[in-house]
C-alpha cells in the first residue's frame, strides 16, 4: 500500500487538517480524543468536546484569501536575549525524539532556540482549567502562554472580547501561511476574520461499516452505492433494514444497521443536510426546515425503524459511539480513532447525503481547534515566525497521514475514500460552546420523551435566543 498512485498522492498532500505544534500527531478537529462530549443538557456547553474528531468547516479548506501582508520582506531573525516561548495545550507537545519524525521535530526545536536565543517551553494545562485560565489570562494582559491552542466552540467568547489577534496583526507577506502553506495553513474563519493556524493533517470522520458482516450478510457495498451516486438517507435506512436481522427468531435482532449516539448522528446528518445547530452567523440553526427535517429522519431512525443497537439503554448516551465495536452492527457515523484494533475489517465512506443538502459537508465538525496569538503577547510576529520554522520538519510519510491511514484500513479503496472524499468536508459546529444553548435538551425530547419535533422546536427557540443573545 506504500506504493501509492500519484494521483491519490497528490490529493493527500492538498488535504490540510491541524496537528499538534512541533509534532507530527493529529489533534485536529477531526474530532479528538480525550474530552468526551456531556451527555447532560445542563452541562454540554462548558464541558468535554466529542470527537468528530475531530480539522475543519467551511472546511478545513487552507485556503483563506484575506491574508495581510505587513512586510514584504522576509523577516531578519531577531535576539530575543534568552525569552521563554511559551506553547499551551492540554497534553505535552514536547518532541520526546523516540521516532524518526520525532527525533526531527526535537533537533529543530533546538535549531530554533539557538536562531532566535530563546527556550521553547510546552505548558500542559489540564483540559477541564483550560479555558478559564486562558480567559483570566488575557484579561489580565498577561496572556498565559504566547501561542494557545484553542477549540473553535470555546473561542466565542475571547473572540468577541477582542483577546484573540487576528492574522493579519502579525503575519507577514512572506510567511508560508500567506503562500504556498507547506507547513503551516489557515484554519477556517470564525465570527467572520481568521484567527487559527495549524499544520497539515488527516482526519477521518464518516460511515464506517463492518465490512465482514456485510458480506455475511450479502449487503450492497457503501462505496459502490457512493459512486454511483445513490448514497443518501433513503439508501442508508434501506441498507440498515436489510442488516437487522433475527437469525435465530427469538423475536429480537441479532444484528444491527446502525450505531451511534443520537446527538452525534443529528448533527452528522445535519451536516450533510445543509443545517447547523446554531449557524455560523450566531443565529438559532434547529428552526431552520433543514434541520427540523434532520430531526424528523433521526426520530425515525431511533425510535420507529428499529434499526439502532443501543447497548447501554440511552440513546443519547456518548457510550453508544462504541457499540459498532461490538461486530454485531453494520455502520456507525464514528471517528477514525474510535474504530482502530478492531477484530473486523472496517471499510468507510462519507455520511449520506441529505435531500436539502448540496454535497459540501459530510460532517458535523464538533472538534474543530488551532493556534491563536492572544491579545497581549509581546512581539507577535517573531513569536509567530517560531511557530512556523517549527513546522518545517520533513516527514518521514510517503503521502500525509500515511502511518494513520495504513494503521486502520487494509483496503486502498478506504484510503482513497478518506483522503479524497472525506478529509476536509466537516461543517465547523458550535452549539457546545454557547453557555445554556438548549441544543441537547432539544435531543432528550425528540428521542428519549418522544415529544413531536415542531413542538420541541418550538418549545426551545426562546431560550437558545436568549443564550445567543448572551453570547453577543
């Protein structure tokens, strides 16, 4: 698999997601790891981030066209006379050079220190302080760190507040971000300016499917169904019905179409239905007909289809996200760090499409995050120039995000699918970080108290206003 066609090759090395400063792990967007998503309407807004994992919108397109340009000229390298630089997260990014493309990583972090005469210091700040610690911070005027990595969910706030520069106030028209973004790219913007930047990554969010249980049970292929262009909602239920079976006829299935938890496939659906929960305008997105027709399929799907496993009793649980672990369901609207390891083989293809939507989107990108330079950092665009030669490590992948790609999938075909149809088709998603945002409790009254969803619509458009209005 190593020996990749050029053409798919080519489409790798455009697919630009973020990935961790000065490492080569992917902790984009792609709807990571680590921060699970509340599963309690009353704490969603302020806690956990869900995967889907998760790089990008609008997205994760690296191609911003309202790049500034403050100097023509390369910058000199500057003596910043023995500063530490500061680079938080919530995990250490320090190169620990035990790999190959790590021990890189660690001989130009060296290289930079000594070029600009400064100590480069990785701050792990535990995720649950993260936020109000970097709000405090800038507030104060003494940012926490000089560069931060932020979700795009919870940098509403500090963006309204003016504590988040904008690119334009430090880079220049020679960086790499405002040209060819061999190493560093622009992230999507968000409350219409660009303020993020990361490098280059993969990220696999979509259908994944048992691919062994399909052929057991002589179930059409997805990604024939894709290429021919008949993968939609309608498609996907059809296939579902077709993979809930009851081989032993007790009365209750014993394989199943469909895995996940339902505020997860409601927004991966929205997604490609052309609908948000709140859109990128700061306006209520769940009254749109778009996503009432989303709700109205995913009601469908939950509770009157029957082809949903729900492992644990609750629907709108986190803890279903693995139940296509299990072997026993079909497919899963899931996340490529979810589903590796598995006993299986897993195949993979975008979410179906949605008959208002117009095949932009495949995902709901709830994970979405980058870098920012905060309000108060001194010397930004030399801070920012560090970050960017710290990028500049060759890789020792024949196409990005090989070693992922080659780790979790034995088939080509599902390598193609991902880099060339998935990667960079998430829609950024921002309801969780709108404080109070009912957009869970809207989820717990269609699926779990079986309310109507133009009642439920209705019944909490006043109080995600208010939260809006909060916000603004």
């Amino acid at each position: 698999m190593k020996n990749m066609k050029a053409l798919t090759i080519l489409l790798a090395a455009t697919m630009l997601t973020l990935t961790a400063c000065g490492s080569s792990s992917n902790n984009s967007g792609g709807n990571t790891a680590g921060n699970q998503p509340a599963n309690n309407a009353s704490t969603n807004a302020t806690t956990g981030n869900d995967a889907a994992a998760n790089n990008a919108t609008t997205g994760n397109d690296a191609s911003g066209n309202n790049a500034a340009a403050t100097n023509d000229a390369a910058p000199a390298p500057v003596d910043l006379g023995g500063r530490e630089i500061h680079i938080s997260a919530w995990w250490d990014g320090t190169p620990k050079g035990d790999t190959a493309d790590s021990k890189k990583s660690l001989d130009k972090l060296h290289e930079v220190e000594k070029k600009y005469n400064v100590k480069i210091k990785y701050d792990n700040i535990p995720f649950d302080k993260y936020m109000d610690k970097f709000t405090t911070a800038a507030l104060s005027g003494t940012p926490m760190a000089d560069i931060s990595i932020l979700e795009f969910k919870r940098a509403l706030a500090p963006i309204k507040q003016g504590l988040i520069l904008p690119l334009s106030e430090y880079t220049q028209a020679t960086s790499d971000i405002n040209n060819e973004q061999e190493h560093t790219v622009k992230l999507p913007q968000l409350l219409g300016d660009e303020y993020f930047f990361g490098g280059k990554g993969v990220s696999t969010v979509g259908m994944f499917y048992n691919r062994d249980l399909f052929k057991k049970l002589g179930l059409p292929d997805p990604q024939e169904l894709y290429a021919n262009g008949e993968w939609n909602w309608d498609k996907f239920l059809e296939v579902a019905k077709q993979a809930t079976t009851d081989t032993n006829n007790d009365g209750k299935p014993d394989t199943w179409g469909f895995s996940d938890w339902a505020p997860g496939a409601a927004r991966d659906f929205g997604a490609t239905n052309g609908a948000l929960f709140v859109n990128d305008d700061l306006t209520v997105g769940f009254t749109d007909p778009k996503m009432i027709e989303t709700l109205e399929f995913i009601n469908r799907l939950y509770n009157k289809e029957n082809v949903v496993k729900v492992k644990k009793g609750d629907k709108n649980s986190w803890d279903e996200t693995s139940t296509f672990k299990d072997g026993d369901v079909a497919m899963s609207s899931n996340f490529d760090w979810n589903v590796g390891g598995l006993p299986f083989e897993v195949g993979v293809v975008p979410n179906p499409q949605g008959p208002s939507g117009d095949g932009k989107y495949t995902y709901a990108n709830t994970a979405q995050n980058g870098w920012v330079i905060p309000k108060g950092v001194k010397d930004p665009q030399t801070v920012y120039q560090i970050y960017e030669e710290l990028q500049d490590v060759p890789s020792t992948e024949e196409y990005l995000g090989q070693n992922g790609l080659e780790a979790l999938f034995k088939n080509q075909a599902d390598i193609d699918m991902a880099l060339q149809h998935i990667n960079n088709t998430g829609r950024i998603s921002l309801e969780e970080g709108v404080a109070d945002y009912p957009w869970f409790s809207v989820l717990d009254d269609i699926i779990k108290k079986n309310q109507s969803v133009t009642a439920t619509v209705e019944k909490y458009k006043a109080p995600a206003q208010a939260a809006l209005d909060k916000l603004k």
